[in-house]
C-alpha cells in the first residue's frame, strides 16, 4: 500500500492534541491510523444498516 505526501489544514488544538498523543512515534502516523480506524468504522455502520435493511424488508 502506497503512501502519497499532501498538505492539509489543522486546527492548532487538534495537530497540539495528536503530538502530545503520538509521543516517541510520528503524529502524521498516528493521524493516518486515526482515519483508516473511521473509514473501517463506517464500513461497518454501512454494512449493519443493509441487514438491518434487509431484515425489515423480509419481516
């Protein structure tokens, strides 16, 4: 899996907060498995809404 370098803006707090949090390990790490962690996340909210779905329309 690749790596593509980007910019973007943070707000002070949250760049601040994911420092303190990352200690002897990178911040932009610990930022990147943040968001792999709620992409999973709403994976699986979506997949649970299509049984529910599907299970109501069944019912």
């Amino acid at each position: 899996m690749g790596k593509t370098r980007i910019t973007i803006n943070l707000d002070d707090a949250v760049l601040q907060a994911y420092k303190a949090r990352a200690g002897g390990r990178g911040y932009q790490t610990l930022i990147n498995e943040t968001l792999r962690r709620g992409l999973a996340a709403d994976a699986v909210k979506e997949a649970l809404r299509e049984v529910i779905r599907e299970e109501l329309h069944s019912a």
